[in-house]
C-alpha cells in the first residue's frame, strides 16, 4: 500500500502554549496575525487525519471558504473527496472534516465530531449561545470531543457570546491569551510600530485582544481630518478623482438616505486621500436613475478643477437593495459605475470602521474647505451631515440607522487606501 504524508507547519511557541494548556472546551482569545486560524486548521487536519470527524463553524461564508481553501491544500495526499459547495473533505483515513457557517440556527445538527473549531467566535450573531448549547455541543457526546473557539475581541460586550465563554468560569470554558506580539514569527520592531498607527482602543482590541468598552467612544476624530484644526488646500493636481455611492431602502423605507461621498487620490503630491464634496438626499427609487447622471456630472467637474491625471474613475455602488438598479441602469446606458466589494460590504460598520480607522488616525485622510463648510436641510436638520455621522459614529451600537454617509466614508477610504481587496 502506498504511503501518503501530508506536511503541516510547526506550531510556534505562542502556539504551542496555548496547545499544552488545553483542556476540553477551550476559548482561544488572540490579537490580529497571532496564528489562530493556522492552530485551528492544524488540529482540524491531526484529528481528521486520524480518522475521526470535526466540524469547523464560522459566522460567515469568506471565513469558511479561506480555511477550506487551506485544509484542502494540506490534506490532498490523502483526500478521497471534496466538495466546497457541500462543505466537506472526506479522507482515505476515514476522517472528515464539515465546515457550517453559523448563520444557520441548525448548524451541524444530525453530526458527531470528534472536535469542533469555532473561527472568530466574537462575530457570531446574537443567538450564538443557543446555536452552542442546541446545535454544536450535542454533536461532541458520542465521542465525548472537544472544542476550541478562537478569535479577536469584538467588544466588551456581556450579551456577546465569545465575551461570556472567556469570562464565566461557570460556562466551563478555558480562556487562553494571546496578543499579537506572542507570535515570535511577526518582526518584532513592526509590531512595536502598530500602536502608533491605530486608535488606542483599536489597537487595545485587535493586537493586544483586549476586551474593549465602546460605549461613549467618538471612533473618528474630526480633527483626525483637519490640518493644524483648519481643512487642508488641495495640490494643483491630483491623481483620480471618485465617488461612493450607498443607495436607499435598504431597510424598507421608501425615503431612507441615499448618500454620495467625492474623494480624490493623491500619490505623487498633498494628502494621501482627501474628500473634496459630499451630499445626501431622500429620493424615491424610481428616481434614482434620473439622478445619477449629477454624479457624473460632479465628478467630471471635480476632475477637470484638480486637474486629475487619470481623470476620474467610479462611482462606486453597493450590489444591493436599490443599488442593484442603479448598477443595472448604468449599464444598459452605458454610464460608468462598479459595484463595491463584497469582502467590504459583508464586513458590516463596525468591520469596515475598524478597517479603515489606521488611516484616518495616521492622518492619511483630509477633507477640503467646500466640503468641511458645506450644510444641506436632510430630514428636517440643518448641519454638516458628513461631519456629524462620521464624528457621531460609536463601535458597538446596535441600531446605527442613519449613517449612509458613513457607509460611503469607509468605503472610499478602503477603495481608495486599501489594497485589491479594500483593506
């Protein structure tokens, strides 16, 4: 009979800490490029290699589809079948290995596993305790199985599942700790260097995995966007000028906020991202399309008076709800427009403020006098709506309606300062 091997990458010592300390059920909470997924795929392969199942749960479908993507390279000496539609890696030991995400109430019902991972644990919804008690935990008694559930803080936050299993001893869980400068791997001056680049209490969060109290907590400083207090002047000439897009009903409301968000990028000269206009506006859906054009508009004009050297690119619109139509009106006639990223529009605000906050804290993005003075009367208020949701926003609550502005804030900024990916 042939031998096959597969080759998994040594534990580090942070790591292996972490494995020594083990118990049953086991609350792994670690900062940002610590390692945890890296453990959490090289127990899922040990065990399944050994001929037992696992299950591995995560809150969303790009979380999944990155860890499969992972095993599925480690174990293909000896896969005997895969399928990621189904969601399954069945080895010729007998082993398996089941990936659920966790917006299923049902997940992994019906199933026995050896052991179970539970990747960023933090972001599971709010049923996430009955989803354990109901779901995932009556899989692991036929083989008496363990669990880990590892992730980044996501809020100091008593009705947050991952908060309640680290800090009630009674839940029987073991919380081990890990931020990001355990992992010996990292060089070490870069990770020294991210306290300054972050917000404190971003930095607090997701490189020392402390729980953070958001409450009260203004994320995005004004004066973050100011030069010495006052709106920066923009260079002669610029790189690109854009536009983000986030459209109405979305929560069903006929006139919900359709908001629009103008930047330029500047590589060669000035600020690295500067936001040069903004508007925002109730508009019934059938008059969406009628009123793109003025973007357009707006953005050739911006274009022309910073004398941008790629002209202007955009807008940017988000594929859902009203966006869609707009999207799909663009391109019957023509008109230039792009859909955001869906790795940016899955991440929620909370994700993408954090996302983005390095830059704005760094000082990396400015906002010019026209759109620093300008007012609109939007639903009743007369002020800088720009100015008042990005400054007003606070990590954490709940029912952040309102914010489209926002919304078209951090996408730009990602689209703009971010990578391929927008981060």
């Amino acid at each position: 009979m042939t031998e096959h091997r597969i080759v998994l990458t040594p534990p580090h010592e942070g790591q292996l800490k972490a494995w020594n300390q083990r118990s049953r059920f086991n609350a792994l909470r670690c900062g940002r490029r610590w390692g945890k997924t890296l453990l959490g795929g090289t127990i899922a392969a040990q065990t399944a290699a050994k001929g037992w199942p696992f299950g591995i749960f995560a809150p969303d479908y790009k979380i999944i589809s990155e860890t499969y993507r992972e095993l599925e390279e480690t174990l293909r000496p000896i896969t005997e079948h895969s399928n990621k539609t189904e969601g399954v890696i069945r080895l010729t030991t007998g082993g398996r290995i089941d990936f659920w995400t966790l917006n299923n109430p049902r997940a992994g019902r019906s199933r026995k596993y050896k052991g179970v991972l539970i990747d960023e644990g933090a972001f599971a919804g709010d049923d996430m305790r009955d989803v354990w008690q109901r779901a995932i935990a009556p899989t692991l008694l036929d083989y008496q199985g363990f669990a880990w559930a590892m992730s980044t803080p996501n809020g100091a936050d008593p009705e947050n599942w991952f908060y309640q299993i680290c800090t009630d001893k009674t839940l029987g869980w073991q919380e081990f700790h890990a931020p990001t400068s355990s992992n010996p791997t990292l060089d070490p001056e870069a990770v020294a260097k991210l306290k300054d680049e972050y917000p404190p209490l971003v930095y607090q969060q997701e490189y020392l995995a402390e729980f953070v109290d958001w409450k009260g907590s203004a994320f995005f400083s004004e004066d973050s966007l100011l030069v010495d207090g006052k709106p920066c002047q923009m260079p002669l000439r610029t790189d690109v000028v854009y536009a983000v897009i986030d459209t109405a009903l979305k929560d069903g409301k006929e006139h919900d906020g359709t908001a629009v968000v103008y930047f330029a990028r500047n590589r060669v000269s000035g600020h690295p991202l500067v936001i040069l206009d903004w508007d925002v506006l109730q508009i019934t859906s059938n008059l969406l399309a009628d009123w793109l054009p003025s973007v357009h508009r707006r953005l050739e004009e911006l274009a022309a008076k910073y004398q941008a050297r790629h002209g202007w690119a955009g807008p940017w619109i988000e594929d859902k709800a009203s966006g869609i139509t707009l999207l799909q009106h663009a391109a019957k006639h023509g008109m230039p427009a792009k859909e955001l990223p869906a790795e940016l529009t899955a991440l929620g605000k909370d994700g993408r403020a954090l996302n983005v906050s390095g830059y704005v804290y760094r000082g990396e993005v400015k906002i010019t006098p026209e759109a620093y003075d300008k007012t609109t009367n939007y639903r009743g208020q007369v002020r800088n709506h720009l100015i008042s949701q990005v400054c007003g926003f606070r990590v954490g609550e709940k029912n952040a309606h309102q914010m489209d502005l926002l919304d078209c804030f951090t996408y730009g900024i990602a689209i703009g300062l971010g990578n391929a990916e927008g981060y």
